[in-house]
C-alpha cells in the first residue's frame, strides 16, 4: 500500500511539472524554483505548489496575463494560500478555493476569510490606487490584476504567518503532513521506471491478446483456466493423500492386531 501511494505520488509530480511547463513555457523555471523551497516556506509540498501554481497560470493566461506576469502572480497565490492556512487555521484546499475567486469574480469564499472583495470594494480601491480607467473599461487581465492587488492590500495581516509561526504545533503537524507527501513522492519517484516498465509489458500483453483471433484466445483463456486450477488441486491432493495412507497404515495395523487375537483364541 505505501509503495502504490508512493508511486501514485511521484507520478503526480510529474503531471503537474508537465502542467508546469505548459501553463508558464519559458517562466516555467522560476515556478520550479519556488516548489523546490515551498514546504519549508509556506509548510506546501512541492507537488502540492506545482499543481497549485499550474492551476493559477492556467487561469491567469487564458485571461490575457503573459507567462512571466502569471508565473509572479501564481507563486504569490500559493504563498498566500500557504499563510491563510496558517493564519484562519484552515486546509490549504479551502484557501486555494478562495483565492480562486481572483480569477472568476467569485465573492463568498472569500468572504469566510473576512475578504469582502466586492465590486463596489474594488473600484474604491482602483481609485485610491490612482486608476484612471473605468472598471467596466478594464480587460479580463487588468480586472485580475485589480482583485489580485486588493486581495493583496487585505490580508496584510496574514502574510508571513506560517513564517512566523511555523513552530506551533498546528503548523509543525502541517507540515509534516505535507513532507510526507513530498517524501513519499521521491520514493515514487526511484521505483516509478521500474512501475512503468511492468506496466508497458501487461499493456502490451493486453494490446496482444485483443489482436488474436478468436481461436487463439479460447486457447489462453482454457490454458489460464487449467493453471489457476492446477493450485488448488495440488493443495487438495497435498492434503487428502497424506490422510488416505494415514487411514490404510490404521487399517493395516487394525488388522494384523486383529489376526493375531484370532490366533491366540485358536491355539486357546
């Protein structure tokens, strides 16, 4: 069971470093970079942040945002998922699921971390922050850029937290909970060619017995059929002979006993 998890770990890995760098293309190394340091950081396993910030920059560039302005905006999300976890005391998936709302304008996840980024909430800040340009004027990237730096503006309080209080028994629980995600994930990641070789091979002994014709698989499904019964018929034999010649040596010896006592009764 560990070894399964271990593997399903480190191939999780790689599909979020291959999202990685699809979502960012040529920013992809800082993102990278930032996964490497973020349990200790921000108690995230690396898995964990690569998945997150790939979830983030896919957003953030089907919005219009560039890789290089994704790739920021992303690490600094999963940053500061990382510290509202640890400052509302709540799971990393919770807090993701808020910060989410940067990109789709969607208000009450957030509001149960005390953000109320409504629109009335944004444009007041647009205006303290010396925007010219008319919210509903904005593209879908500037409108991101807008929420992104008031969400920012609000949780002052919260960012640093898990730096600050990474000692604490909730934290330190955290981020044992993550590092052994991340241990496990490098343990995948020396048997997982191992894992994948064995697998290629059923998978083409799949492939195979599905290209045969219908003769040859009659022949496979008779000749397993007689293998996996060859077992159980040994186990039977192995264990009913040994007590048949137990009971015949019984009879035998019943019987010359027997023989004997006629004797002596005769010759009586």
């Amino acid at each position: 069971a560990a070894g399964a998890a271990s593997i399903k770990m480190a191939s999780d890995f790689n599909e979020s470093l291959n999202k990685v760098d699809v979502s960012f293309k040529s920013a992809s190394g800082s993102v990278t970079d930032f996964a490497k340091t973020s349990l200790k950081t921000y108690g995230i396993a690396s898995g964990t942040a690569l998945d997150m910030a790939s979830n983030f920059g896919d957003m953030a560039t089907s919005m219009g945002l560039g890789v290089g302005e994704a790739a920021k905006l992303s690490t600094s999300l999963v940053g500061l998922a990382g510290d509202l976890s640890s400052f509302k005391n709540i799971n990393i998936k919770e807090a993701t699921t808020a910060l989410n709302g940067i990109f789709t304008g969607e208000t009450e996840s957030l509001k149960r971390l005390g953000i109320v980024m409504t629109e009335a909430n944004v444009k007041a800040f647009a205006l303290s922050q010396g925007f010219t340009k008319q919210y509903d004027a904005m593209t879908q990237a500037e409108k991101v850029l807008l929420r992104y730096n008031y969400v920012m503006s609000v949780t002052k309080n919260a960012q640093g937290d898990f730096a600050r209080t990474n000692e604490g028994a909730a934290n330190q629980m955290r981020m044992f909970g993550e590092g052994m995600k991340q241990l496990s994930g490098q343990i995948g990641q020396v048997m997982l060619p191992a894992f994948t070789s064995v697998v290629s091979s059923l998978n083409d002994m799949i492939a195979g017995f599905s290209d045969s014709s219908q003769g040859t698989k009659t022949f496979i499904v008779a000749l397993a059929g007689i293998t996996a019964g060859v077992g159980p018929l040994l186990f039977l034999v192995g264990t009913i002979v040994p007590k048949v010649i137990e009971g015949f040596n019984l009879m035998s010896a019943a019987a010359v006993k027997f023989n004997l006592t006629l004797k002596g009764a005769a010759s009586i």
